[in-house]
C-alpha cells in the first residue's frame, strides 16, 4: 500500500455556529435545541459525510464525564470538535483506499493505525506527529465511530471481541469528585501496543522557552504585541493554563487575586462538560506583569472597542486593532510564529508549557510529602480527599487517570535531583524575577527612561521579596502539619 497523508492537509470539518436542531412537537409547535458550534464534516472532495455527521448529533446528546453535554466551546468545537477532528482521519483513509466504511477489514485498520504511526512533521522528519498516546486516543474514536455505524447498519458484531474488526476490552480505575473509585473499560486493537512507546507528556525545556522570548525581542512588531506575547508565555509557564482558559482570563480576576495574601488565581475550567472555575496559585510578579499590560497596551485597545458605546467584555486578552477577545487559536497561533522565527525544530506548541507545568508541580509535590515512590502518589490521591481536590484545583484534571502520566513522569525525574519544597518554589519565583529584570532591560534599550527603569526595578524587587517571605510562609506550614 502506498503511503498517504492523514493529517495536515485540508481540515473536513466546520463548525456550525448558529446551528439549531428540531427536539420535538408540545402543543403542535416544533420545538428546537441549540447545535451551536457542532461540527460538519464533509469527505475530501467536498460532500457531506452523512453518517460522520449522524455521529455527530449523538455525540451531541451524549452526556460528558460529569453528566453534562460533551464540549463544543472554542474554535475548534471543544470534545466534539477533537472528535471530528479523529475522524477526519479515517474518513480522509476510507476515501484515498476507494472503501466504505462498513467495507473495512481488521487489515485495513490496522494500516490505518500504521499510517498514522508513520507520520513525520516536514520540517523534523525524525519527529513522529502523534505519540503512542495520541496516536491509541484517535484509534479508539475511530473505533467508537466505527461501532456506532455497525449498529445503525443492524451489523452489532462489526467492531467486538470476535467482529470483522477484533478488540479487546480493557478495565482501568479513576476517582471521581465524589471520592469514589470507579472501574471503566476502554476498546483496545492489537495495533495500539507495536511500535515506539511514545511519552504522553513531553514538556518544553527552558531552553526553548528562552529562545521564544528572544524572538519576541529580535521581531520588528509594535508594543502591544511584544508585550502581549510575553505576557502569554508567561502565564503558561507559570500557571499551567489550556489555551482557552487563558484566552478566556479576565480583568476581574487579576484584579481580586491581587487583593488577595496568597494571590489564587480563577480560571475558567473547560474540559469538565460544564463551565467551572478553579483557582491557582500565582505570584505577585505575574500579577504585576499582568497589571502593567492591562492599564498601558490594554487600555489602548479598548478605546477603540468601547468608543461606540459598547461595554468592556472583561477579557485580558485582545486585538490591538478591534479590541475584541482574543480567539483561543491565537494564542496557538502565535506559538507558532514565535517557533518558526526561533528556529526551534523540535515541536514547540501552548499545551507543552501545561506538562512542563504540571510536571514540575508533581516534582514539588514529591519533595513536600516525602513519596518514596509513584505508588504512594497514587494511594496518597485515591485516600486523601483534600489532598486531591487541591491538585485538581491547580491542574484543572477531573481523574486520577489524567493525573498518572505525570507523577510517573515527575517520580523519574525526582530519582535525578535532589531538592527542598523550598528551593523548587524560590527557583520558580527567581526564575520570574529573572524574566522580568530581562524584559526591562530590553525596555531600556528601546528608550525606556531610567529614572522608569529604576523604578520599575525597585516593584519588581519588592514582589520578589513578598513572594520569597510567602514562601518560607507555606513551607512553615506544611512542616507544622
């Protein structure tokens, strides 16, 4: 079989933003229900996909983890929307192949699953696109996909144990948010376990992140943007956001985690099917950065958006030009932009600040709580309804599944240095400062006026040092308990 591309050309689906789709009859009108933002999918050559599309509306009304309706929020239509974007890829297989869905052997699936295992980014040609992780996470929707249509073709035995399409059901526990333990299954094709065990988790390194804030220095844009990209960068390093929790901060936010002894930090949760806040801690550094860019760039592109009478939207993060919300996309997009101008070839993107950040939480954790091994993580998580409720708090996870991949990850890194629940926050808050004191030195050799740089100096000391005295704070406090 020849090789063919299955991901990176052409997106097949859109998504519907006004969509609205008939419920049923009461009092002999027709009643709707609100689509918006479903997505539609079409096959390469541009017809619909009528069964892709059926799917879509189930998975519409399917409830999600906490019971309510599976995400379409975002540009990219939220759960449904990775869904859409899973099939996409056997759909754009079936076409090139010349097969129908229900044509499809256990053969043909697993070269599907070869394809895509074999996919390589252009520009790194080592670098597979999809790890291990990924790559058995968009099998097991297709295969769902799959299942779905063998039963609305009245063929109940097309994707099973002894199917057309063999599986194997699989058992694994997760600890709800009621402390309760619950066993669930997952599909699983022979095809999921060859190949390179792929790490689920892979952070960026500092290193890169240095080169991403040089190329915001060495690019020829204006203010608002250099200072908005830092501002970005940032938050991801420090306080772990998805890209739509951090599109979608708030002035209001900033403003009452600044009031606050120990700053948490609110943020919208947007994986849970529901809209839920959860709260983080930060430092008063970041918070400042924030403030800085909220009352100098900010408030210059809101003039524009308020100045025809409309009111401020309370969003932290805005077009310069529009004053309108940032997209999350943006934010992916100027990751992007900032890679290819560092010259990074290894994959850079927003969702690896967020493992850098939650690796380097666990990491704290183990040396706060003295964990001998991964297993006591565990047992620590599954015991302890506190204990995991703050770390849900801070990562934004619902499971202790979500949660695994990075205390091993954190535990086989703690086995190589040796640190102080101390020394890992003071790093973390002289790492900021560090940050800070650079991006004001590139002020000043832009024309920032000294007696501003030396003030500016002066604030940024000040909150490290309040920061340092909060830490030896919280570390008093975990060794009284």
């Amino acid at each position: 079989m020849t090789k063919i591309k299955l991901a990176g050309e052409r997106q097949l689906y859109t998504n519907l933003p006004n969509l609205k789709l008939y419920s049923h009859h009461f009092d002999e009108k027709i009643q709707l229900k609100d689509g918006a933002n479903l997505p539609f999918l079409v096959w390469p050559d541009g017809t619909p996909c009528i069964v892709a599309n059926l799917y879509m509306l189930t998975l519409r009304d399917n409830p999600g983890r906490s019971g309510a309706p599976l995400s379409r929020r975002g540009a990219k239509g939220g759960t449904i929307g990775d869904y859409a974007g899973k099939i996409s890829q056997l759909i754009r297989f079936c076409y090139k192949e010349h097969l129908d869905f229900l044509d499809l052997t256990d053969i043909d699936f697993s070269n599907f699953i070869s394809e895509l295992r074999k996919q390589r980014f252009e520009r790194n040609q080592i670098q597979r696109q999809k790890n291990e992780s990924t790559l058995i996470k968009t099998g097991q929707t297709c295969l769902k996909f799959l299942q779905f249509i063998g039963n609305l073709a009245g063929h109940q035995n097309f994707v099973s144990t002894t199917g057309t399409i063999k599986i194997s059901n699989r058992e694994y526990f997760i600890r709800n948010g009621r402390r309760e333990t619950i066993k669930k299954t997952t599909m699983h094709h022979h095809t999921f376990s060859e190949g390179e065990s792929g790490d689920p988790r892979n952070p960026i390194s500092k290193g890169n992140i240095n080169k991403l804030r040089q190329a915001i220095d060495n690019m020829p844009t204006s203010r608002f943007i250099n200072q908005r990209r830092h501002l970005h960068l940032s938050f991801l390093e420090h306080a772990g956001p998805r890209r739509g929790e951090l599109s979608a901060l708030t002035v209001s936010a900033i403003d009452k985690a600044s009031k606050m002894s120990k700053p948490m930090l609110d943020f919208i949760t947007l994986k849970q099917g529901t809209l839920k806040i959860r709260q983080v801690p930060v430092t008063n550094m970041l918070l400042s950065q924030a403030r800085k860019f909220i009352n100098t760039q900010r408030a210059d592109a809101m003039k524009n958006y308020t100045k025809s009478g409309k009111l401020d939207h309370d969003q932290v993060f805005v077009s310069f030009g529009t004053g309108k919300p940032l997209a999350d996309t943006g934010i992916t997009n100027e990751i992007h932009i900032l890679r290819k101008a560092a010259r990074i070839e290894e994959q850079a993107c927003a969702h690896m600040f967020r493992h850098a950040f939650c690796t380097n939480l666990f990491i704290t954790l183990f040396e706060q709580h003295k964990f001998s091994n991964s297993k006591e993580f565990e047992i620590r998580l599954l015991t302890d309804h506190f204990f995991f409720s703050d770390i849900r708090q801070w990562t934004g996870h619902k499971t202790l599944e979500g949660l695994l991949p990075y205390i091993n990850r954190a535990y086989s890194r703690i086995n190589r240095i040796n640190h102080s629940i101390s020394i890992a926050h003071l790093l973390s808050a002289q790492d900021q400062f560090d940050t800070g004191l650079t991006l004001l030195c590139q002020d000043l050799l832009k024309g920032l006026a000294p007696s501003k740089f030396v003030s500016e100096i002066e604030v940024l000391t000040r909150l490290r040092n309040e920061d340092y005295r909060s830490i030896e704070r919280a570390n008093d406090e975990w060794q009284f308990e």
